[in-house]
C-alpha cells in the first residue's frame, strides 16, 4: 500500500466504482476488502460489488423515473457498475434487474483485470491516515454494515455524528397532497402554520389502522430485529397495541382544528423536507411495511389519495455519518481534504446513489491528482443533488434516495407531472454533457 495514491476501503458498490475510475485513469489505486476473511452478518459471497437484498437496481425510464436518470448520468460519466448492471441484466419490465452472481462477478473481474488496481484483503479497523504533499487520499467506502472496530474508530473522529440505524418516514411531493382535503397550520395555533394537516373522521381511521395492521412488511435480518424498535417505534407496531393507539400518539388531533372549526377524529401532519417545500415529510411514519404497502396504505388517507411518494420509510440497520457536519460537498471530509467518505456511510439511500457517490467522490479526487478541470454538478443534475443533500445542514439529516423532488425546480411551472419529469431530465442529462466537454 506504501505506492498507492489512494487508498479505498471497502468492496461494495461504492468502493469498487472509485477504485475502479481512479486506476482506470492511471492513478495507482489500493481497494481493500475484509471478505473472504470476514463477513459482515448479511454478505455470504466472496465477490467484490455483492447484492444483499433486491437483485433490481429500480426502473431504466430515463424520462420518467429519478433512478433512472441517475443511472443514465452514471453512463455518461464512465460508471462500471453500471456498465456491469447492464451486462448482466435479467427481464424484469422497466427496472433494471441483475443476475446477482453474474454482476457481482463481472465486478470482480473488472477489478482484477485493471491496471493500476491493487486488491488486498484485510479488515481495516481504524481510519488509514492520509498523506499531504502529493501523498496519499483515502476514501472509506464500507457500506451500511460498517465492522464494529471501524466504527468505533469513524465514532471516536467524528464524535457524535454516527448513526448505526436508520428510522426514516416516507417523503411525498408537495403538489401531489390533495389540499382540499387538507388545512394549513400548527397545534394550538402556535407557530407560523408551517404544517400541513392530513384529517380523518372515524371511519376513515379505523380502516385505515385495519389496513396498516394486515399490510405486509418487508424482511428484517436477525440481527437487526429487536435492536432497531427500541430507538423509534414503527407506526404499525405502535398500532398493534391497540386500534386507538395511534389516534393518542402519531395522529392525535388535539390542538388542531379544521377550517369548519371542529377538531378532526385523527390527524398525520406533513412537515417540510426542503426549504423550498416542494417535499414534505410523513411525521411519526417510520414504518417497516414494504414499498408498495405504504403506497396503498397510506393513500388511504384523503389528503394522500393522489400522493407522489418521493422517498418510502425504511427502518433497517445502516452506519450512517451526520454528513452535513462532516463532509464537504465533494465528499470529502471538512478538516481533511484528502480523507473521502462514499456510499450509504455517507446519507445516500440506494445501491445505485450509493455506487454514484463513490463515482463522485472518485471524480473529484482524479480531478485533483490529475490537475484537470474540475467537474462541478449542480443541483440540476441528480448528481449533483444528491451531493447537496448530504452537505446541507437540516434539522434531522436522514438519507436520502434519487427523486425529482430534489432537484433544482424548472423555471416555470409545468403542472402535467410525464412532462415536467421529461424536462428535468433533459436538462440534467444536457447539464452532464456540458460538464464532460469543459473538464
């Protein structure tokens, strides 16, 4: 490792996209990678880029779908991971799914036939140190099931900006809530009726609260049962403890008032994601219900019939940084310039935004070592605004996948969701394409 001019820590996604860019563009390059020596309680495989859920990487529609889009950047600017999604993929409609062992291995074999490119197996158990003057970056790349001793490392530098579970609400669009169905304002009057107000008579309560207690959730690994709840409640094990739970807890009405002046029977209030409010967060919805669940189920609220799910609520173990008090909009660490970070330590949500930010972060350390132009994504990009969530400081940092909600809004407003979704594409794709030829 004494030779490398970066050091990348971890064979996920993440990590062998950047190892991969960086020594395909002649910089010499060590990925380190603690498998087959250790395995973390989810990986099973010996292969570089392993999949441990779902074996789809979400929807192809470049036009249509904010992963899709992601994806087609990631073509654009040289992505690996990409290219081996796609060499290996298997039908599965619009999305793009893979033959896990087929993809993983086309990774490992990308990795072991590059120039340039060390592999090394050893688990890393503090942070490696970097070196100034035309010395050594390190980017640590080491997923949502980061080992306990690095963790205890990246805590101790970071000090309390280290999460190890994730409890995330489900995020709509704000043009989608049906406001005719919904009022504006806070509880008790207090505030300056920033929320929005979801209300249900009781009828619609309780079949919502059936529907909730029937829904399917999605798998939890054994490690991770019992260790998650005790942080944040899931919204359907909290109604499990009784069909009026929720109406004293997550949907209490007290203090709120419609605009006939009478108090609803139960109510969900949104707050908002983003200062410009085009997204708006589910308060108290962590949930564990799988996707499609909670797009059925909570469209049964009147004000959501019509909702556009941005991001939907995950509850699962996952290492995690306070990105915006850590890192640099580039990836790097704010005191330490040559230390990155990338993958879902970082606030991406997602095997594709995660293998994105190790690309990113890649590109901006080429772009330094090489002394070439550097690549600047805007907000307009998916790219880029993915690089803006995890550096701008909010109240709750949480993680966050691709969706149009945040990118930059068009100009003038097109209320036809197929179109404005085409143009935001189009310009993000148009934005890429600028970016190659100036750098």
């Amino acid at each position: 490792m004494k030779d490398t001019q970066v050091l990348v820590v971890g064979g996920g996604l993440a990590g062998s996209e950047a190892a991969y860019y960086l020594a395909s563009h002649g910089i010499p390059t060590t990925l380190v990678e603690m498998k087959p020596k250790k395995f973390t309680p989810a990986h099973e495989s010996a292969l570089y880029g392993e999949l441990v859920c779902s074996n789809s990487l979400k929807s192809n529609d470049v036009y249509g779908n904010a992963c899709g889009l992601l994806k087609e950047e990631m073509r654009l600017l040289g992505s690996m991971i990409i290219e081996a999604a796609d060499a290996t993929k298997v039908p599965a409609g619009a999305a793009l799914a893979v033959d896990r062992t087929h993809f993983s291995a086309y990774i490992t074999e990308k990795l072991k036939n590059c120039p340039n490119l060390t592999l090394c197996t050893e688990e890393v158990l503090t942070i490696p140190e970097t070196q100034n003057e035309g010395g050594r970056y390190v980017v640590i790349a080491t997923g949502p099931l980061t080992s306990d001793a690095l963790s205890e490392d990246i805590l101790k530098t970071f000090g309390g900006n280290l999460h190890f579970y994730d409890a995330s609400a489900p995020i709509i669009s704000a043009e989608s809530v049906d406001m005719s169905c919904a009022f504006t304002g806070d509880r008790y009057g207090k505030g300056t009726g920033d929320y929005i107000n979801c209300p249900m008579d009781k009828e619609e309560y309780y079949a919502f609260v059936d529907a909730l207690l029937a829904a399917e959730r999605a798998h939890l690994h054994e490690f991770e049962k019992g260790e998650i709840f005790e942080g944040c409640m899931p919204l359907e094990v909290m109604a499990s403890r009784g069909r009026d739970t929720l109406r004293y807890g997550t949907l209490k009405p007290v203090g709120l008032y419609g605009e006939d002046g009478k108090r609803p029977y139960a109510v969900l209030q949104l707050r908002k994601e983003n200062a410009e409010g085009t997204m708006y967060n589910l308060v108290g919805f962590q949930t564990n219900l799988k996707f499609p669940e909670q797009k059925r189920v909570f469209s049964m609220i009147p004000a959501l019939k019509n909702a556009e799910f941005l991001r939907y609520g995950v509850m699962h173990r996952n290492t995690f940084i306070q990105s915006p008090d850590v890192l640099n909009r580039n990836f790097s660490v704010m005191n330490n310039q040559r230390l990155f970070f990338a993958g879902q330590i970082t606030g991406v949500e997602g095997y594709v935004e995660s293998a994105a930010s190790g690309l990113l972060a890649a590109i901006h350390i080429a772009d330094e070592i090489l002394g070439r132009g550097t690549h600047v994504f805007d907000d307009r990009t998916m790219c880029g605004a993915l690089q803006t969530h995890i550096s701008t400081k909010v109240k709750d940092f949480q993680p966050m996948n691709a969706n149009f909600g945040i990118l930059q809004s068009l100009p003038v407003r097109i209320k036809d969701k197929k179109e404005r979704y085409r143009m935001l594409a189009e310009r993000a794709l148009q934005c890429i394409q600028e970016q190659l030829t100036n750098s």
